[in-house]
C-alpha cells in the first residue's frame, strides 16, 4: 500500500514557529512528512530540520521525500528518545518543535497493520513493528482486571469489566487473533443500545489496546519533558492531539510549565523562588475548521496547544 497520510492542522500548527532567522527545528512526528514539508519551506538555507519517526515505513517515505535537501535529516526513533539522538547529531538545543501524536492515515487504511475495527486482520497496533508486544498478546494473555483496567483508564470505556470479562471467557476456547474476532467480542458484551450509538462500539477498546501496544501516555510524558528541556528560550512548542487523555498531559504540562509560585496563599512573602518556565500562546486549544473537517473528518477530533519557553 502506498504510504499516504493527510496533514492536520497544517497552516496553524507550523505557523506557532518562529522562521525569522537561522534555527535548528524538529518534526517528533513526522508520517508522510506534511508538516516537515511546510517546515522546510519556511526555514531559511542555512537551518536545519530533524525529523523523527517511530514507524519504519515512514522514515523510509520521509528519507525519500527530503532526499534533495541536505538540511533535512530523518531518524527513525520514538520521540521520547530525542535528548539522546540530537546529541548524536551534536545538537544541543533547538528553535521550535512540533509534535503530532496518535495513528497515521496509512497505518488505519493498511488494514495488514490491525489498527482498524473496519477491517478485519491480525491483532497487531504496533506503530513501530520492531516491538514484541502486539495487540494479540494484550488480548490473549492479560487477567481479567488489567484488560478491564486498560479499557477504563486508556479508552473511557464505560462497559470494561464487561468487555474483559467476555474476552476472557472466549479466549479459554479459543485465542481472539484477528481485529473481526474482537470486535464481534466486544459487541457482544455491550448492551443493544450501545451498539447502536453514533460511535462504533469497538472504537474505544481498539485505541486503548493501541495506547497500551506503544507506550503513547509513557512516551508523552517522556517526550514532553525532552521537548522543553531541548528548546531554546523563547522559542515554541505546538502538540496536536487526538482524543481527551493526551490533551489534558498537554494542558496539564504547559500549565505546570507556566506556573510560577506554588508557595501557600497566606504566606506574606514567595519561599518557594519558583519561576515560571514556560508562557502558553493557546489558551484555549486551535480546533480544525468547518473547511478543514468536511475535507477530512479524521481532523474531528484534533487539538492543537502550543507554548512559549521563558
């Protein structure tokens, strides 16, 4: 299949950069390379732009795509990683950073990926396929209560004990292998109503078992703390999200970030000297416009924050 990836948030997310002079800027997620593409436009000729990717089939669509353009380097590595492979590069610091979480166009639409409740394939989800642990394994060797606990905390899946426990009990005869397998499971747990609501019955298991095969919170919170640390004072950081659990990480950091005294209201005087170390431009999330979402639908859901480090 070939590798094909629809940019959200375009225009609005790359525009949080800072173009006006010579800088060093990194892509954390780069796909198909939409937003690195647009990046590299704007940046001038003596910058430079580092794009990560954890996905192979991408890095390998990223190398092809920027092979012309010598201030383009890809690294095929996990965003939460980045400390370590800009030192390798001799970087030590960087003037802007986007990052663009959760699943890929090509990894939905290639079904042989198993990310997808619309098409029937083998339980896989992993983004980056050098992982040993696949959405089979999940499926088919965690108890009861950790399944139930996976599906509540990572999907908001308000029948989880009841999905985990018929998953249970249909494994004993037999493994749940293929994502058909499992949504027939998982609709077959849930009460008529459910099944019949605008949402697909198996969409929030589907991205909780996804959240669980990548590590995505833990990789956030990791590549959030790398993010600031690694940018340079008074350049930004733009984070696009997909569903609520990423969002509030984001809203919560760049809100810790920007916090300054945490002493008790009542003391007279500031004890605790604590500055704020970031200044966030979004106070309320950049949202895709009508335009944007009739084009693609899959933008719906998208979330753009950015901040300003002091």
């Amino acid at each position: 299949m070939e590798f094909s990836h629809i940019t959200v948030l375009l225009n609005e997310t790359v525009g949080m950069l800072d173009f006006s002079s010579d800088g060093i800027f990194a892509d954390l997620t780069a796909g198909g390379g939409g937003h690195s593409a647009l990046i590299a436009s704007k940046m001038s000729k003596n910058s430079r732009l580092i794009c990560f990717d954890k996905d192979a089939e991408a890095v390998a669509v990223c190398k092809k795509r920027f092979e012309n353009d010598k201030r383009v380097t890809v690294v095929h590595s996990d965003f939460k990683n980045m400390r370590e492979k800009l030192s390798e590069l001799g970087i030590s610091g960087i003037d802007g950073v986007i990052a663009d979480l959760g699943v890929s166009s090509y990894q939905l639409d290639n079904a042989e990926r198993g990310f997808s409740y619309m098409a029937d394939a083998a339980l896989d989800m992993r983004m980056d396929k050098s992982r040993e642990l696949t959405a089979a394994e999940v499926v088919n060797s965690y108890g009861e209560s950790e399944l139930a606990d996976i599906f509540f905390k990572y999907g908001e899946e308000r029948f989880s004990r009841k999905i985990a426990a018929k998953i249970c009990e249909v494994r004993k005869e037999k493994p749940i292998e293929t994502t058909a397998e499992l949504v027939d499971v998982i609709k077959s747990a849930m009460p008529k109503s459910a099944q019949n609501e605008k949402q697909h019955p198996a969409k929030r298991c589907f991205q909780a078992l996804r959240i669980e095969v990548n590590g995505e919170l833990s990789s956030l919170d990791e590549g959030l703390k790398a993010m600031h640390e690694m940018l340079n004072p008074g350049k930004t950081m733009a984070v696009i999200t997909f569903h609520s659990l990423e969002d509030r990480a984001v809203k919560q950091f760049f809100a810790d970030k920007a916090r300054g005294c945490t002493c008790p209201k009542d003391f007279p005087v500031c004890v605790c000297n604590k500055r704020p170390e970031a200044e966030i431009i979004t106070r309320k999330p950049v949202l895709p416009t009508d335009e944007e979402i009739k084009a693609n639908p899959r933008a719906r859901s998208a979330k753009l924050r950015a901040a300003k480090k002091l």
